[in-house]
C-alpha cells in the first residue's frame, strides 16, 4: 500500500479518534449515564464503521478508482486501530489518571443498568447475582488488562465488518492484465 493510502487512513483514524475522545469528554463532562445508554453505543458503532468505510472510499479514489479487495481492508483497518487506539488512551487518562473515582461510579452505573435490563428480560434472581458477581470480579474497567482486552475485541468485531466493507468497496480495473 502506498504511502500516501496508509497517510490517507492514519488521517481518519486521526479524526476517528478525536470524535470518539470528545464523545467520551462530552459524557464524561455531561453525564456518567450516557455511557449506560444503549443509543449512545449505537451511535459510536456507527461512527467508527462510517469512518472506517469513509477511509477506504478515500483509499481507492486515491488509486483512481480501483482498489484491491487488501488495499480496501487494510485503510478500513488502519483508520479503526488508529482511533480506537487513541480513544482508549483518552479514557485511560480520564478514568485512572484525571478521576478515578469516576471510573468506580461509572461501573456501579453499567451494572444497574445490566441488572435492571436482565429483570425486564425475565431473568431469574440466581443468574442476576452471578452476572453482577462476575462484573465486580473483573475489576476496573478501565484497568490496563480491561482496556488492551477491550480493544482486542474491538479489533476483531470491527474487522470482521471490515472484510464486508473492503468486499463492497474493492473495485478490480478492467484494463489490467
């Protein structure tokens, strides 16, 4: 890939990142209970893939049109590590550095919720009690293992969208030998 696709890409991701960290400023700043709303992680699922799609489009206008099915995954990808990367660094900075206490407020909020969904949904006390359990146990959400955890699985789950979208936008040229 050339230097100007993989520059193109770090650039979304750039500005992946930013969006990202300044909706987790914003709910930070605003309110706590925005990180519990399930509309709110919609609209970030929505963010990050409409950006790592935005990054490819860009990738292969850059190649005049046509873009091979690897060319189209790695700018999606490059664009998702990038921000993704750097919105964890900014909660990282948020919840352990800047207000920790936050971090363990945040936490009760997210189990409540959890609690609260699973009653609507019928579950039975004992399997309530364990889910709580095993969210305490894991700790900090936002402790060093959580976060390389979570960006792991963000990676993955994002990739698997992302070979849908380098299918899509993959365009072989006709002209080639």
């Amino acid at each position: 890939m050339e230097k100007s696709l993989k520059s193109s890409s770090a650039n979304y991701g750039l500005y992946l990142g930013l969006i990202l960290s300044a909706l987790t400023i914003i709910g930070y700043a605003v309110s706590l209970d925005l990180f519990t709303k399930w509309w709110f992680g919609i609209l970030l699922l929505l963010i990050v893939i409409i950006l790592g799609i935005m990054s490819s489009m860009k990738a292969r206008k850059l190649l005049g049109g046509f873009i091979s099915f690897k060319n189209a995954f790695t700018a999606y990808f490059i664009a998702i590590l990038v921000g993704i990367l750097l919105s964890s660094l900014v909660s990282f900075l948020i919840f352990n550095v800047v207000d920790p206490d936050a971090a363990s407020i945040l936490q009760e909020k997210i189990i409540e919720s959890q609690v609260q969904m699973l009653e609507r949904f019928g579950t039975p006390q004992d399997a309530i009690d364990k889910a709580v359990s095993d969210m305490q146990a894991n700790g900090s959400m936002y402790s060093i293992g959580n976060i390389l955890k979570s960006i792991a699985y963000q990676l993955v789950g994002f990739s698997i969208v992302g070979l849908i979208v380098a299918l899509v936008v993959k365009k072989s040229d006709p002209n080639a030998a």
